[in-house]
C-alpha cells in the first residue's frame, strides 16, 4: 500500500498521532496571539420552537425573526423566568387578548398583550 492509500490504517493512525502533537504544539502559541486554541472549532446553533397552536410545532431556523415575551414571577422566594417564544406566522394569529400564560389547560387563563413582546433576530 502506498503513502496516499484509503485503506491504510497505519498511515490513519500515524496521522492521527501527528496532529495531536500539532495541537498540542500549537495551542499555547494561539492563545499567546489572543485564540482559544489551534483547532477549527464550530458551533451550530439549534433551531427554537415556536409555541404557536394553530400550526402544530414551528421550528424558528437560525437567522430567522421571532417574537418572544419574558415572563418573570418571584413565588416563595425563588425568581422563575418563562419565555415564550413565537415565529412571525404565528404571532400574528394570536388571539386579540395576548398571549396566553398558562401552562395548563385547566388552570385560569392569564394573558400578555401583545405590545410587551420583543421581536430579535
């Protein structure tokens, strides 16, 4: 098997080796130079989910705009923040009263406006 083989496991394993000493070698000169390290690093943000009723779950991709409302209580002692995040589509079918609060369907409905929602990209 040649140097440039598909197949060669030695040559995999021997490559894998190089560049851990690589990063090793590596890593301390990047963050000298202001880096977190020497890798390519990525990140993927994943996808937010609408909590819109009428459409069945809406995915919100990356990049797209949605509303949301922030709702903060303070119950014994212990601050709890809900969000409630919605696509476009869906924010705009909300009912006139706002949007609802609830979690269960059986509890008293409170509602939000909608002028306190927040619209980010």
């Amino acid at each position: 098997m040649g140097f440039h083989s598909n197949f060669s496991i030695l040559n995999h394993i021997h490559s894998f080796q190089l560049s851990e000493i690589f990063v090793d070698e590596i890593n301390p000169v990047m963050r000298q130079m202001g880096y977190c390290c020497g890798q390519r690093l990525t990140f993927t943000p994943l996808p937010l989910i609408c909590y819109g009723e009428g459409y069945g779950p809406c995915m919100i991709a990356r990049d797209q705009d949605y509303m949301f409302y922030e709702s903060v209580s303070n119950q014994y002692g212990v601050n709890v923040t809900d969000k409630f995040i919605y696509c476009l589509k869906c924010f705009t079918n909300l009912p006139p009263e706002g949007i609802n609060l609830s979690d269960n369907p059986g509890d008293q409905r409170k509602y939000a406006p909608l002028l306190v929602a927040k619209e980010e990209t």
